[in-house]
C-alpha cells in the first residue's frame, strides 16, 4: 500500500513538474524589452516581426532580430525542430524559449507566418 502511495505521489509531482514548465506567457517584443530584467529564466513566448537583413545562418545556432513597435529583440535558435518554411524576413514569428543573462533570447521553438506581401499575391492569384 505504501508502494502505490509513493507511485501515484511520484506521478502527481512528475504532472505538475511538466505542467510549470510547458507553461508560456504570449507577449510582444515591446513587452519584453519594457520587463526584460524581471523575465530571466521564464519561458514565454515572444510575437514580432523578423527583421529584414537580420537572419544569420552562418552560425552553428541560427540567429535572427525580432521586432515590434520600434522595439528589437535577438534571437538565438537552439531549438531542433525544422524551421518552418514560412520564416522569413519580413514574416510575422512567435518565438518560444528563455531569456538568457547574455540579453539573447534563446528559442526552442519557432512558429511563423506568411509576410503580408506574400498574403496579397496569393489573394491575387485566387480572385
């Protein structure tokens, strides 16, 4: 009886570990700039626009600039999902990670949609 106390304890905590840390808040690269020294070590997930000229490949790490109301935000890529084709400059991204010591954002996960410019030639195309 004791043993299945301690299983049923052991899976309850393992729940609740996963759930804390699965757990994102959405914000805005404005927002995050504004609280960037109180968000260290959270997870959350940052919305922006990626900036044109910033998305660098050369790295073992890709590295990108987010932005968001005249706000700038870098990004580090360590994720190792296969990044959407949508990502491109100019597309809308949601980034999903942590905010490093390094002022780097570190992102686990991207999701990314179509830039408005590709939107209207699609819009165009099915008119």
């Amino acid at each position: 009886m004791i043993g299945g106390i301690l299983i049923v304890a052991a899976l309850a905590w393992l729940g609740f570990v996963g759930f804390e840390e699965s757990k994102a808040y959405y914000i805005t690269v404005q927002e995050y700039v504004a609280a960037e020294n109180s968000l260290s070590g959270k997870t959350l997930k940052v919305a922006g626009e990626v900036v044109t000229g910033s998305i660098d490949r050369t790295r073992s790490q890709m590295e990108f600039v987010l932005e968001s109301e005249g706000k700038f935000l870098r990004v580090r890529y360590i994720g190792k999902d296969i990044i959407p084709d949508t990502f491109r400059e100019g597309s809308k991204a949601l980034i999903e990670g942590e905010a490093s010591p390094d002022g780097i954002f570190q992102a686990r996960h991207i999701e990314a949609k179509c830039a408005s410019k590709y939107e209207a030639e699609y819009e165009k195309r099915s008119s």
